[in-house]
C-alpha cells in the first residue's frame, strides 16, 4: 500500500486563487511544504473552463491582477485568453508548476483531532495529509451550468449550446442566434457573436444594469507611462479600489439617483429603435445583483450596427424553427445559446468529516468570509461580489500566512473558530449576498454569514485590508489547540 504524500499546506484548485495562495505562502513561509491539486490537467481554473466567444474579465486588471505581479497589457478590461497567459506566466515565473498535481480532483477531507491533520483522499485513489487544509477551487461548479428544460427543447431543430461547454467546432456564420440570458455571459456573447453571425438576439426575460466604460484606463496609462513598474502598479491598484468602493457604497445609500443616472447612460448609448424601458429597467436596486461591464460599449454598437437586438419577454416553447414567446411572437433560431447562470457549489464538492462528524456547508457559519466554527485548520477562498475576486484572494492567503506564523510561533498546532461565538452574531444570510437567480438557486446549500465580525462577510476591501492585515489574530473567537490536546482551546 502507498503511503499518502504530507504536506504542511494543501492548495485545492490551480486557478488565479490557487496559484495566487501558492506565491503568498512561498513569500511568506519559505520552509514551509505544499502542493496544489489540480481536478484539471492544466492551470487557469475558471479561464481556462470557460471559452466562449468574447469571454473577458467584468474586473479591471490592476485589482484582478495580484498585487505583487504588475498587469503589463494595455487594456484595463482584458480578454479571457489574455488572464489565462497572466496566470500561466506568473505560475511559471514563481515556480508554482512544480508543485501542482494535475488530475487529483478532491472528492474528501477528513480531520482527526488526535493527530492534527486533514487526510485527503482524490477522485482516483490517491491520498494526501496535510496540516492545513485551502480552499481555493472558488464556488462554480466545474460540471456543468444551470440547465433549464425548456417546453420543447426537443423539437428544435439547430443547436443549443451552454457556454460553459462550448464546441469548438460551432459554426454560427450567417446563421440567426439566440442568446437567452441577460447577465454577464449574455452581455458578451452577443458583441463577440454580431459580427459573424446573420442576427444576434438577446432574449431576456428581466433586465440588468448594464454599466460601458473604457477598455483601456487613459489616467493608468499616463501613471505607467511616468512611474516605474512596480510603483505604478500599486498606485492604479489603489486608485481603482478607492473609487471602486466610493462608487459601490454611493449607489447602494442612493439607489433612486444610481438607478437613474445608470438607464440615463444606457438610453444616450442606444438606437432610436430600441427603447430604455422595458430592456433596460430592472426591478431591482444596483448592487442587489452585480453590474454589467461592457468594454468601449461594444454591447451597444452591436445593437446600433442592426447586427443584434434585445426582446424582453418569457419564453413558452421552443419550436423547431426557433424560439416562441408568451406574447405569441416567434423568434427565429438557428442556434440558441442558453445563457442560463451558473451552479454554485461549496468547498468545490468536497465531503469534509471533522473527528468522524460530516461537515453540512448549508449549516455552517462563516468566520471573516473564510473559515467556519468548528472546522480546525481549513479556510475557503471567496473573493468579493462587488469588486475584483482577487482583491479578497490575495487578503484570505496573507491572513493564512499570518495565522500558520502564529501557530508556529506560539506552539499551537490548530486554529478553530468558536461555534459558541457565532450564535451572536445575528440572522444568517447567504455568503454570497446577491439577489441573482443562479446565488438564490444554491442558498440553501452554502454556507452562512451573520450580522456583525467577524462573521459578517463585508463587501468593502478597505476595512478588509485593516482587519485581516493588522488586527489581533488571538479576538476570543479563534481558539487554538497544542499538540497534547488540540481541540483545546489556549489563549
């Protein structure tokens, strides 16, 4: 029988978290051992899954960029392919590769207190121990996307497609597509499709905001152009934080004047064919769901080009000739695109046992977004809702540094969050606290937050910053254990 492999750190997923967390424990904790398991048999996670035409970040690249590792490229909002080589190259650059085991999906984790660490046990058999256990696989479900069942779907007679499996081979030249969605995913596809495609429309049964802004960031550019690299970085990085965060916590105190000002924008972009109300109306405030980002407007220039339009409407059945609608009109189809959301999933479908008790994430309690009550030694990565993934990345694999610092400084060999702690905190709400289909979908199955910290996840990267970087590990809610009885608590 082969003996599993131990490490002291063990990264689950070679994305841009996974590979970011991999570089932060290198820098941090040089003596420290880790692997990365990889369910894939390549790095760039989401980027890499995901290549459907136009596919592009919602974030700009100086906050979804890590922080110690400059964005070079001249576009602010870049393409998927651009941030596949980003992460490839700064795993190379940092000499991650090495480290990540590629095809170990992770199917189960188990903790023994008795002998401080996770056993972790892969798809195909093998079998790892680490003392700490990361989270970094994110929460999409990598099989597949929400799929609705259509009336009808059967009778179609072209192709149906969801972008998170897209063919290759897909031949939309000159054809008529129908892209069902009106999310990020459907804001994309229909610009990238227009061109080739004969007509391209956008059916949607509600509508988003819908946010156009520059691809390229002229005052970044005028800052790189005059500072060197480095400094340059970590001067647009800050500056599109702080306004990122002013302009969140403007439009979610004054959502009246933000829902305004955002269709005001979008009726300036559009065709006199195409009216603001009912295609650009939610029901909802900004910020309950998150915003739409179209690079250099291109969403609009395609509706103005006459390459592509939007209806809103519910769908009845599909036909085989395309798309009927409830007010009886017939949309005509030779490939329907059903950009339906995404299936969210906790800690990457892993089944996690602590001291022989199966772990039920829909009952857990978050601690600082990252870790849970009763759950010793194991953080999941969550980046945020309403800015870049990575700015919240990069805080939770710094506050695993400091904390795996700690335990080796003070003899500790666990760090648990009191359970007791968090009947206090208030109401649980879902961890991902957005009013969107595919977050209210997977609810019940995710883990919770509460009220007030620290089991209260904040959408605000500022007072993250402070709190994760500086403040006292030791809060009387993280109870740490020694070697001789670690599920003690010691203080």
């Amino acid at each position: 029988m082969t003996s599993a492999e131990h490490v002291d750190v063990l990264i689950v997923g070679a994305g841009l978290s996974g590979v970011g967390a991999a570089c932060r424990l290198q820098e941090r904790l040089p003596g420290k051992s880790y692997a990365v398991l990889e369910a894939r048999d390549t790095i760039g996670g989401t980027w890499d899954l995901f290549r459907y035409p136009g596919i592009r970040s919602d974030s700009d690249m100086f906050t979804l960029g890590y922080p110690f590792r400059p964005w070079k490229d001249a576009k602010a909002i870049a393409d998927g392919p651009s941030i596949l080589s980003y992460v490839r190259e700064t795993a190379a650059a940092y000499g991650i590769e090495q480290h990540i085991r590629f095809g170990h999906r992770v199917v189960g984790a188990s903790w023994s207190s008795d002998e401080a660490r996770w056993t972790v046990s892969t798809a195909h058999g093998a079998t790892f121990t680490c003392r700490f256990l990361y989270l970094c696989s994110g929460y999409y479900d990598y099989a597949g996307g929400h799929v609705v069942d259509f009336p009808g779907r059967d009778e179609f007679a072209g192709e149906i497609v969801h972008p998170q499996h897209w063919p290759a081979e897909l031949d939309y030249d000159g054809k008529q597509v129908v892209v069902i969605g009106s999310g990020a995913t459907a804001v994309t596809l229909v610009p990238a499709m227009a061109p080739r495609a004969a007509r391209v429309t956008m059916l949607q049964r509600s509508p988003s905001y819908i946010v156009a802004r520059p691809g390229r960031d002229a005052l970044a550019d005028r800052i790189r152009a005059l500072l060197p690299e480095n400094l340059a970085h970590r001067v647009v990085r800050g500056k599109n934080v702080v306004m990122g965060t002013f302009f969140f916590q403007l439009m979610r105190r004054l959502p009246d004047w933000a829902s305004r000002t955002l269709r005001d924008r979008v009726a300036a972009q559009l065709p006199a064919s195409i009216p603001v109300d009912p295609h650009f109306v939610p029901g909802y405030a900004p910020w309950d769901q998150r915003l739409c980002l179209v690079p250099d407007a291109d969403l609009f220039q395609a509706l103005r080009s006459g390459k592509a339009d939007i209806v809103t409407d519910r769908i009845a059945r599909f036909t085989p000739g395309g798309v009927l609608l409830d007010s009886g009109r017939e949309l005509p189809a030779d490939v329907i695109v059903t950009a339906t959301g995404l299936r969210l999933v906790a800690f990457g479908g892993i089944t996690l046992t602590v001291d022989g008790r199966e772990i039920e994430p829909g009952e857990q309690r978050a601690y600082k977004g990252m870790m849970f009550g009763g759950i010793p030694n194991l953080a999941w990565c969550v980046g945020y809702t309403n800015n870049s993934w990575t700015l919240r990345a990069d805080l939770t694999s710094q506050y695993v540094c400091r904390l795996l610092e700690h335990l080796d400084r003070r003899g500790f060999v666990s760090c648990t969050p009191d359970t007791a702690a968090a009947s206090g905190a208030g109401r649980p709400r879902p961890i991902v606290d957005l009013a969107s289909g595919y977050v209210k979908r997977a609810a019940a199955d995710l883990p919770k937050q509460g009220g007030r910290r620290p089991w209260m996840m904040r959408q605000n990267y500022l007072l993250d910053f402070a709190d994760m970087r500086f403040n006292r590990l030791d809060d009387g809610v993280m109870r740490f254990g020694r070697a001789d009885s670690p599920a003690r608590a010691s203080r």
